[in-house]
C-alpha cells in the first residue's frame, strides 16, 4: 500500500487537525464538521495528482485551449455517520462521483474492550472497474475499513482503491497495510503512535460521530 501521511509536510492542514483535537473548540460542531470537510478537500486534492488524466479541448469565448481532465469513474464509500462531513468535503472536488453509503459499527458483547463490526446498511452503486474511494475519519484499528471492503466485494472489483482518513492510529495503518494491496493508497492527515485498551485513537480527538452530530443512544 502506498501511504500519504500529510502530517509529515507542515502545510494549512495542522490548523484544522489542530481545531478538531481541541476541547476548547471542538464542541462548536458547526465548526467540527467543517474541518473535516476542509480536510476532505485538501485530501482529495493530494489524491487528485494519482489519476488518471487525458487532454479534452475545451471550447472557449475566444478560442480554444487543451485542459487535461481526469477520467476514472469514482465511487466516493463514507462509513455512517462520522464520515458524511469527509464525504461531503471529497464530493466537494469529486462532484460526478457515484456515492455508497454503510453502516459499520463497533458492537461489545460482554467485555467493554473487545468488539466485533456490524454492518447494518449497505447502499451501493456497480464497483467494477471504478476507483473506489472509502471514507471514514478515524482510522483506530482498521478492523471497520476492512470489514466495509469485504461487504463492498459483491457490488465488483475496484480498479483502484484509496482509504482516505483524518487521525489514525499507527497500528490501523500497519493493519490495513497488510489487507489491501501494494497499489492501493492511504491518505491520511495525522497519525497517532497509541490505542488504548478500548481501541481508541490517542491523542486523538474523542469519538468524531458525536462530535460531529450530538451523543447517540446507546443498544
């Protein structure tokens, strides 16, 4: 897998990363969501540079000028719900992608600290051939983003696969580093060092769903 950690570079991206890791900020969730779709963007620019372009001419009031435009079909896939503001900052750049949806979330049976993935909804468009792009803000232990590909396997295969997150964890790196293959690319905004015993990013910045849209009720 090729992995696009940004943080590596200082660029605009430390102030957003910044304002969503901060508690004196980040309950303004207009604000929250906003940083994850600013970095939606910023992310999909960076991805934008690995395409696929082809020379188009463009007609224009006064002559005309090759522009070189990109041509993969795009299938933008966001995990429910933290990853709608990601997807809508991708869908931002990305504006004739196809679009899935699904929902994958953690279930604890018994021990508070062990958990398995539960995909509920699955909305999804023909994936064969096209350029899969999976979104889910928190990349903690990659278990999820692994558990949304293997749901996505009957709808094609993908000609190209990108992971695009906000935080992660480095053990979520390493783990989906050995499930996708080696042309498939991560891009990612920060990675922390830490996972707790919950498997909770840390630093990170807190559970980015109810940050993002208000506490959820819990089954």
């Amino acid at each position: 897998m090729h992995i696009h950690n940004l943080s590596e570079n200082n660029s605009i991206l430390n102030s957003f990363i910044a304002e969503l890791r901060d508690v004196s900020i980040q309950n303004d969730r207009m604000r929250f969501r906003r940083n994850i779709e600013r970095i939606g963007e910023v992310l999909g620019y960076e991805m934008s540079r690995t395409l696929n372009y082809r020379a188009k001419t463009i007609e224009t009031p006064l002559g005309k000028k090759d522009s070189f435009l990109y041509q993969n079909d795009i299938v933008l896939c966001s995990i429910l719900r933290a990853g709608v503001p990601l997807h809508n900052g991708l869908l931002n750049y990305f504006d004739d992608a196809e679009n899935a949806f699904i929902s994958a979330y953690r279930h604890h049976k018994h021990d508070p600290e062990s958990f398995e993935i539960v995909v509920e909804y699955l909305a999804c468009p023909d994936l064969e051939g096209k350029t899969l792009v999976l979104a889910d803000p928190m990349l903690a232990t990659g278990q999820s983003m692994v558990a949304t590909f293997e749901a996505l396997k009957p709808f094609g295969t993908p000609k190209q696969i990108h992971i695009v997150s906000v935080i992660g964890a480095q053990a979520g790196v390493d783990y989906i580093n050995t499930y996708f293959d080696s042309e498939s690319h991560l891009w990612i905004a920060a990675v922390d060092e830490e996972l707790n015993s919950k498997g909770y990013i840390i630093p990170g910045l807190g559970d980015a769903g109810d940050l993002a849209f208000g506490k959820k009720l819990q089954h």
